[in-house]
C-alpha cells in the first residue's frame, strides 16, 4: 500500500499516471494468460478465473470479492466506473463479469493532453494488457479523471455504479475532493451508487490523511455534504486489530510492510513482525446513492 501510495507519486507519473494521475495507485500487474469469457459469469466463476494472478488470488481473503460484490449490488448489466484501478485487482474481476453479461466497465485515467510521453507510454500499457484480449474482458473505456482538466469521467447521468478502493485519502492529500465528488456525481444516474473502501481512521483521534487512514463519519459527512444520500456500511472490511498508530502510517502494514520513512532506503533491522500478525488495514466499506429526479 505504501508502494501503492509511493508508486502513486513515483509510478503514476511514469506508468499509471495516466490512470490514476495521482499518488495512491500501484504500478501494473504482470501480464495475464488469455482466456474467454463465456456468455454470463456467475461471481465464484470470475474469483475462480485462470486469468487472474496468484499474486491477486491471494488477496481475495482480506479483500472480500464474493461479499463485495453483493454489498455494491452489482449486476452484469450494469455500467460501472472503477476510480484509479492501481493494478488491476478489481478491473480482473469487475471487467470479464460486465462483458459476460452486456454491462460496461469505465476506468479512469489523467487527461492524455496534459500528459508527458512517458505517462501516455505508461497509461497504454497499461490498457494494451485488457484490449488484447477484449474476448475475456470485452471493450474496456478509459473516462478522465483529473482536475487540471475540463473532459468528463464519463456522460452525465450515464453510469449505474462507480467503485472508489482505498482512494479517498489521496482525494484529500492532493486537494481534490471536491472535484472528485462533484465529478462522480455528474457522471452517476439518478439513484445510482457509490461505493467507497477506505483505511479507516480512529474516530477518537485528529485526521491525518498522510497516515493513509480517514475517519469514517468525516467520509459520509463529505459525501452527504456533496449531495449524496447515505445508504449503508458494511464491516466485510474490518480489522478490530489495526491500532492505525504505525510509524510509517498505513504503509506499515502487509502487503507493503514498509520498514522506513518513504523516500528512504528500506531498514533491515526494523522488526515487522507484529505488522504482519495486524494484517490488513481496518477499513470503512460504504454505499451512498445519487437521489432519484
């Protein structure tokens, strides 16, 4: 996650700068074994693909895709936004399942007319992994998401659903929140979703959006603020065992494991030993939905 986060500042710029055009998301994954989606998938069927990585299939334990999935209310038919994919845990998942079943999937990138080179060379490898195989993961559209620019995320009130993991601290380090709620709500239907997966913080204690972690009642404060009604939370993401009072924040924790102050080289000598019985971050799973006209 810290790499996610130092990647975001570091590789965003190079590799997903394009995507995700801020720090918070990792660089891309290996490349995937092609395979075919057969006409509609059932959820297990697309945790289950040969397509995805060990590396992601790993995860599935603390990241939860069956129980996701029934949380947001995603169907095949749907048209679904992923906000700054990272490294493709959930665009594995949510792409293959919404081609099988006529939905659409839209991830998110930087305006490609503000980017260097080396952004646009990134942001199209990254993409060139899902467009050679569009069979498994049908026609992938890349909406901008970006500040410094006037294009939309995708056309107003056009999309069933949009999907924001462990974004919303970065949303606040880089001053963006704002625009990035003003912008999903734009772009969602009338009564269309939000779901929101963030390190959540100590609602005892002040925030401090550089640890990575975000107060829960502060979140739906913004959101309701930003003219979303709140519809749920779900604990399918918690962790009663993160103090969230590591030193080098969030980042400290598995799968990144950080052991120094980002910036410096990593510390041999620092035990991480009790990080890693943490686990994962503890964290907020919510749904907000654009009122109905």
């Amino acid at each position: 996650m810290r790499n996610v986060r130092t990647s975001l500042l570091a590789v965003s710029a190079i590799v997903l700068g394009a995507l995700c055009a801020t720090p918070g998301v990792a660089g891309p994954a290996g490349a995937k074994p092609k395979a075919a989606a057969p006409a509609g998938l059932a959820t297990q069927a697309v945790i289950d693909g040969a397509w995805r990585t060990p590396q992601d299939r790993a995860r599935d334990g603390v990241r939860h895709p069956t129980e996701s999935f029934a949380f947001w209310g995603l169907k095949p038919n749907m048209t679904v936004v992923e906000i700054r994919p990272g490294a493709g845990y959930w665009t594995d998942l949510l792409a293959p399942y919404l081609a099988a079943g006529g939905g659409k999937l839209i991830v998110t990138s930087g305006d490609p007319d503000k980017m260097s080179d080396a952004q646009k060379a990134g942001r199209d490898r990254y993409l060139k992994r899902y467009q050679d195989n569009a069979a498994l993961y049908g026609t992938l559209e890349v909406g901008v998401f970006a500040a410094n620019s006037d294009k939309l995320l995708a056309a107003p009130d056009s999309v069933d659903l949009i999907i924001s993991s462990r974004n919303f601290h970065g949303f606040v380090l880089q001053n963006i929140k704002d625009y990035a709620l003003k912008s999903m709500f734009s772009a969602l239907k009338p009564g269309g979703l939000v779901a929101i997966e963030q390190h959540r913080g100590d609602a005892r204690r002040p925030q401090n959006a550089a640890s990575g972690y975000i107060r829960q009642d502060w979140v739906i404060a913004q959101m309701r603020q930003a003219g979303f009604e709140f519809v749920a939370a779900s604990e399918l993401n918690a962790n009663p065992k993160d103090t969230k009072d590591h030193p080098f924040g969030v980042w400290t924790l598995p799968p990144t494991l950080q052991t120094a102050p980002s910036g410096q080289p990593a510390n041999p000598s620092f035990d991480n030993a009790k990080y890693k019985a943490i686990g994962e971050s503890d964290r907020m799973t919510l749904l907000f939905r654009k009122p109905a006209k």
